[in-house]
C-alpha cells in the first residue's frame, strides 16, 4: 500500500533528469501519472533536450512500477496546449490531486539576448503558472483538496554576479517560481490545496551536465562561489528531490504550505 494510492499526479518536463525521476517515485507510491515535456530542441538551450523517445522511457519505467500514464507532448509556454494534455489525461485517469510543475530549462544556446530572456522566463515562469492554471481550477471544482509542488533553484533563494541575460533570466523566473507558490498558497489554503516548492542545488541532469560543475565553472568563474555546496558533494541525484517531493504531497505534509523545501547539501546556508 503506498502513500499516493488512488491519486492522479500531473508532472511537467517529465521525459527524463528529476521530471521522470518523480513520476516514477510518486508511481511506486501508487500514483497514477500524467507526464507532460516538449521532447524538442530550443535554440537558447546548450545542451541536447529530451526527446520522444525520452518520454517513452518514462512510460515504460511508470508501468513497470505497476501504475497507469498518459504521456503527451507540449510546450509549457503554450497555455492552450498544456490545458489540452491536461484535459486529455484527466478524461483516462481520471482527476487531479498533486501537481509537480517541474519543466524547466538553462541558458547557454546560441540566441541573443532578447531570446535568452524571453525563452528562459517563458519556460521556467511563464511555463509554471500555466501548469498551475491548467490543473488549479478543476481541483478546487472537486472539493478534494491536494497538493502542489513548484520547482524553484538553489538560485530561487541567493543571487549570481553574472550579466548574462539567460543567466539572468534564470534566477529571475526561480525567484518568481517562490513568489507564485507563495502566492498560491495563501489562495488555495480554504480549499485544503498546499502549495510549496523545492529548491535544489546542482542535480545529476543533463541540464547540469550530469552533476560535473567544473566544465561549468570554466566558462563562468562567477559561478564557482554559488555551485559550492556545504556538504562536499558537487551535485545531489533527481532521487534526492524526488524524495522530498513524494513527502511533501502526501498526508505526512498534510498542513506543510507557503514553504521551500532547499535539497541543497546546505548551499544555501553557508552564505
């Protein structure tokens, strides 16, 4: 018997790294899983993103662990779109109780600075409110309560001293990510739906080169200070996040809202 059993989990940027991470630990906790990604390459994006293929793996990895899925393909950005795979996973699994807005992306493409901006905040802001606006209005329909996870950053909570306009963007849209689930959570509380969100540290991703920091820092020295972390690993594993996640949604949490849990191996606090 697991924590989650009978619940519906709509989870974002689910293909692979943390996205698939949690929707196969919120699946062995007994949940059934709607898994959105774009499974695309964006231009302002350095590094390879998922792919259909990606998505499929999760599938897979969802029904190994005994639980039903609904997989589909779009663009956080795209509010019609998300509210589209939303619908269509709700109509076979039936409805929602947990949401993890997990979708995001690092700068680092080739693309100007406009595009760096606009593509950054569109994907990991703009991206995270449609998640919520998509799934909020039909949780609050049934009277059931339930449970909203926000994927903030380590660089949600502190600054970095680098003018660069992804860079940016980036610790603008996860200090934004704070302020919604803030937000949300004064909103929702009369409705018995929590709202918190989780701020990691580096993460053994390909978003973060798979937790090798140094590449990173060669071209940016000005990160060396904010990617060090007080316990002396250079990176955590989608699994560590997954975990916390799997907590915060479930009855354990039950009056836990308007908080950020920091998975950071204490980045944070050792400034």
């Amino acid at each position: 018997m697991g924590k989650l059993d009978g619940k519906v989990a709509f989870i974002t940027g689910a293909a692979r790294g943390q996205g698939r991470s949690h929707a196969v630990r919120l699946a062995q906790e007994g949940a059934d899983i709607i898994a959105v990604d774009l499974c695309r390459q964006m231009k302002v994006v350095g590094y390879p993103m998922s792919t259909p293929e990606d998505l499929e793996q999760t599938v897979e990895e969802v029904e190994a662990a005994g639980r039903r899925i609904v997989a589909r393909q779009a663009d956080v950005r795209d509010y019609a779109a998300l509210q589209e795979a939303f619908d269509h996973g709700t109509a076979e699994l039936g409805p929602v109780g947990i949401v993890v807005a997990n979708a995001g992306i690092g700068p680092g493409g080739q693309a100007t600075d406009q595009e760096q901006w606009d593509d950054v905040i569109g994907v990991n802001l703009t991206g995270v409110w449609n998640t919520g606006r998509a799934a909020i209005p039909s949780m609050i329909d049934q009277g059931q309560g339930g449970a909203i996870v926000l994927t903030s950053s380590t660089g949600g909570l502190i600054g970095v001293g680098v003018d660069h306009a992804g860079v940016l963007g980036y610790t603008a849209a996860k200090h934004g990510v704070i302020g919604l689930m803030r937000s949300w959570a004064n909103y929702l509380a009369p409705h018995y739906i929590r709202v918190n969100s989780v701020a990691p540290t580096t993460v053994r991703t390909p978003m973060a080169n798979n937790g090798d920091v140094s590449l990173i820092i060669k071209h940016v020295p000005a990160f060396a200070g904010s990617l060090t972390n007080a316990i002396p690993v250079d990176a955590v594993d989608p699994i560590d996040v997954s975990n916390a996640i799997a907590w915060l949604v479930c009855d354990e949490a039950r009056y836990i809202t308007g908080t950020v849990v920091p998975v950071d191996a204490g980045n944070v606090n050792r400034r």
